[in-house]
C-alpha cells in the first residue's frame, strides 16, 4: 500500500526545488497535493508537468507573508480535497547577503516575515481543522543543518527560531494527535546556491564562496533526500515523533522502529535541549 494513500497534504513552496521534490514523492505514494508559491506561472507548470502522472495535484498562488494569501490557500485546498492531513513549510527566502553590520535591515526583517512568520502563520490557520479531525502532521524546514554560517545571519537566525517554534508547538499540541517536527535537508543545489553566487565572493566571503562553487559543480545533496525524510513525517511510520530536529543527511530514521521511537521521546535527543 502506498505511504501516503487518502492523505492530503498542503506544500508551501512546491513549485520547484525541495518543495516540487517533496510534492512529487507525496503524489507516487498515494497523496493528494496542493502546493503553493508566489509565482502564478511557476504553479501553473508544475501542475501541468505532474499531472502528465498524478491526477490529484493542484495549486493556488500564495504568499505566505500575507495573511489573507494564508486563509484563501487553506480555503482553496479544503474545498479542493476535504481536508488537510499534512502541512510541509517549505517555503523561504535567504534574505539579504553580506557582513551583518552592512546589510538592509528592512531586507533582514522581511526575512523573518517569510521564514518565520510565514510558517507561523500557516501553522496557526490549519491547526483548527487538524485537531476537528485529531490528526495532523506539520513539517517545517530549518536550514541546511551545516552549523554556523556567517554573512548568512538573516537566513540562519530565522532558521534557528523556526527549531524552537517546532518544538513549543509539538508540546501545545501534544494532546490533539497533531505531530510537529522540523528537519534540515542539507545542502541541496536549488535557486538558494545560484542566489548566493550571483551575490559574489565580496559578500559571500572567499571560503563559503569557494565551497558554494565546489557544491554546484558536484551536485551537491539530492533533493530527493529531503523528500524521503518528508514522506517520513508524513506517514505512520513517524507515529509518535513529534517536536524532533532532524537531519535528512545524516540520522537513519530509516531504521526506527515504534518501540525506538517512543523511547525516543523520553529523551532530549534531536531537540535545542543541552545539559551540563
């Protein structure tokens, strides 16, 4: 039986890169999609492009920035397929790149509003209907997971706060049946790395510009990598997980077992949690 079947499944951001990968997988295992993005046209190939294979795939042009763009996309799906079983925040922004005391601070905070309030928002709009059907799955994205990352401060400080969003989340929600998790999908070559290159070594800074030229010539992590972990979260298989900060690269939830995973969730693993 396929992982996902007579699920339906609400993708931000699902018009290319992680987000198409992520949109395809969940349709070969059974769900029903829509996705959303800014670009009208983008949406529009992607539909068309998918449904030459899947049949259940629509899309509705979306800022996840603007809160009436929000309540029409959640409106949109619910009168499309009936409800909303997953929620995959896939969409973002890198925001402004360069030494922190140069950049745009306006430009800086518009990040947040995508990356974080965005996903917020998003959250907040379908938890009511997840917990009238006690049963939900939300995924948030949190970066490349690569540690530190300097004239980048925008795009990893909201990263970093979408992990502890996760977790305060996981834990408010706990008793409703709704699980919330956030993973790191790598370095995966998408519109991301071209952005960075096309800011140039002067801002990118001479070694993270090197190593962003060495990621594009040799492919970087495959983005179906983060669509595997994806349709992990999305499916009985992660039952019980919830409020956990994985990595799509480097930890083998492959091989967790229910009974791993509930001992799992007696500890702090996978969390912001340290002790001394």
């Amino acid at each position: 039986m396929p992982k996902l079947e007579n699920k339906v499944a609400l993708v931000t951001g699902g018009s290319r890169g992680i987000g198409l990968a992520i949109t395809e997988a969940y349709l070969k295992e059974g769900a029903k999609v829509m996705i959303a993005a800014r670009n009208r046209l983008e949406i529009r190939d992607a539909c068309e492009e998918l449904r030459k294979k899947f049949p259940d795939v629509e899309g509705c042009p979306s800022d996840v920035s603007r809160e009436g763009d929000v309540k029409t996309l959640v409106e949109t799906t619910l009168r499309a397929f009936g409800k909303i079983d997953v929620l995959v925040n896939a969409a973002g922004i890198y925001g402004p790149i360069g030494p922190s005391e140069e950049v745009d601070f306006e430009k800086w905070k518009d990040t947040f509003e995508i990356n974080v309030f965005g996903t917020f928002r998003m959250m907040q709009e379908v938890i009511p209907h997840m917990k009238a059907q006690k049963f939900g799955k939300i995924i948030n994205f949190s970066g490349g997971g690569d540690g530190p990352l300097p004239r980048f401060s925008a795009y990893h400080a909201s990263k970093g706060a979408i992990v502890r969003l996760t977790e305060t989340m996981a834990a408010e929600l706990k008793e409703f049946g709704i699980e919330i998790n956030c993973f790191a999908p790598g370095a995966v070559n998408t519109k991301f790395l071209d952005e960075a290159l096309e800011a140039g070594e002067e801002k990118v800074g001479k070694e993270r510009y090197e190593k962003l030229l060495k990621q594009k010539t040799e492919g970087g992590i495959p983005p179906e990598k983060a669509a595997a972990m994806c349709v992990f979260l999305a499916s009985e298989a992660s039952n019980g997980l919830s409020g956990k900060f994985l990595s799509a690269v480097w930890d083998e939830y492959e091989k967790w077992s229910p009974k791993e995973i509930a001992e799992l969730m007696k500890t702090d693993r996978y969390t912001l949690r340290r002790k001394v």
